[in-house]
C-alpha cells in the first residue's frame, strides 16, 4: 500500500469485507454513488474502498460521453445496464448526476433536459430503495485552492498527466457555474431513504476513512468490529440540508456561493 495514511485505513477495508460477504450471503443490491468536482479525490477513494475487495461481487463503472444511439435513449437507461444484481456492489465514478453537473455546466444537455432529470430523478431514486437497493450519495467536495494544486501538480508529473482532460483545463474557469450545480442539485434533489453525503476532501486521507464510515453504516452487517468508530467526523461528512444552509449563509454574508 505504501502510504502510512493508508495502513491506517485496514481495519475498515477488514470491515468492507464483511459487509461485501454480507451483501452476497442474503443477496442485498448496494449503489455507491461518487459525485463531485474534478480532482475532489473521488478516484482515490474508490481505489481505497475496493482495495481488498472480492472482484466477482463489485464493479466500479465509469461511463464516458454518450454515443448517439444512448443519447436517443431514455436518459437513465446506460445507468440502469449496469446496476447491481443480488449480491453486487456497484461503485458509480460519477453517475447519473452527470447531467446536473458537468452536462449542465458545459451545455452538453439542452434546459429541457436538465429540468426533466432534476423532476424524474427523485422518483427513480425512491423506486430503486423501495425495491431493496442500498443507495449511498457522497458528494467530494474540495476548494479552489486545492482543486487549483491538485491540476499543477497533474501538469507536473508524468504519471499523473493522463489524468488531465479538456474538462479539467476548464473547471477553474467555470467553477461558479459548478457551483450553482452543486447547490440546484442538493437543494432540488432530496429524498430521506438516500440523502445527498457531503464529503470535504482537501484532506484526501480523512476523506477516504470517512467515506468508508458512510458506506459502512449504510447496512447493518454481521461481524461488525465494535471496537472501531464507525462515526464519521462532523468536520468531514456534512449532511445536504446542512451543506444548503451553509452555502445560503455565505451567499447572505459575501454576495456569492464559492464551494
């Protein structure tokens, strides 16, 4: 593993385990759903959940663009092809909410789109929990600084520089527009069986643990360690509606929104 910071996150991968063999053994269906900004260590997070993981009975899928033939589909469509059967976990680098982010922001979906998605998607969510999925909402959410650190040193190092897309070169330019997403989406898409998680990601290390925590606490599995604390930090995990009374508060106190 070589980091230090990562040794420190075993004894929850141990756990991840269990909940996995959990998962297989009474035939549950979970979604974890990893949102958020370019370079906000959603990648990173993923990496560290799967790490030890039975690969039969997880997938992590991250869709690119649309073809022509999925753009004439129903929206949700692509999504749906790829959850979890009885058993699965299925991790969504960046999944459906594409089109109240990136789609929105850079004007790959037309308003119409837009406002049918934030209208179906609330139902669809609460069909999917009320037919046994486990759905789980994590929001990464970085500053402009960090975000802005995180692209140079991408630009700096051979072995990050694939990480690099038109996109990124942009999200600096655009983060406003991102942010106006951002809150749309958590101020319009609320509903109690799966609530929008918020995770502050400057900190990739705490992020990690703490999103783990979530994941964890999602399913009451046998085994549990109660040696552990399986709390997540109220510095790191900030429920949606808190995250809306923040941004308001900003936007009343400086004018604007700037996470």
């Amino acid at each position: 593993m070589g980091h230090k910071a990562d040794r420190g996150l075993r004894p929850w991968q141990v756990e991840l385990l269990k909940l996995q063999a959990h998962l297989e053994a009474q035939k549950l269906r979970m979604i974890v759903l990893f949102e958020g900004r370019d370079a906000a260590g959603k990648g990173g997070a993923i990496r560290r959940v799967t790490r030890f993981m039975n690969e039969k009975h997880y997938r992590v899928v991250a869709l690119g663009r649309p073809t022509e033939e999925q753009r004439s589909q129903w929206y949700f469509q692509r999504y749906v092809a790829q959850f979890p059967a009885g058993g699965e976990m299925v991790l969504f680098d960046r999944s459906w909410y594409n089109r109240a982010m990136v789609e929105r922001v850079f004007g790959f979906c037309s308003s119409k789109e837009y406002h049918d998605f934030l209208r179906g998607v609330t139902g669809f969510e609460k069909d999917l929990v009320r037919q046994g999925t486990i759905l789980v909402k994590l929001y990464f959410s970085v500053t402009r600084e960090v975000q802005a650190g995180r692209f140079e040193r991408r630009r700096s190092d051979p072995l990050r520089q694939w990480k690099l897309s038109e996109i990124d070169l942009q999200a600096q330019d655009r983060w406003d527009d991102f942010t106006i997403g951002k809150y749309e989406m958590l101020r319009r898409i609320s509903i109690r069986p799966a609530p929008w998680l918020i995770v502050r990601s400057n900190h990739k290390g705490r992020a990690r643990l703490n999103s783990m925590k979530v994941i964890l606490n999602a399913v009451d599995y046998k085994g549990r360690d109660r040696t552990l604390d399986f709390a997540p930090d109220p510095e790191i995990v900030v429920a949606g509606e808190q995250e809306i009374a923040l941004m308001e508060a900003e936007r009343r106190h400086s004018g604007k929104f700037t996470g």
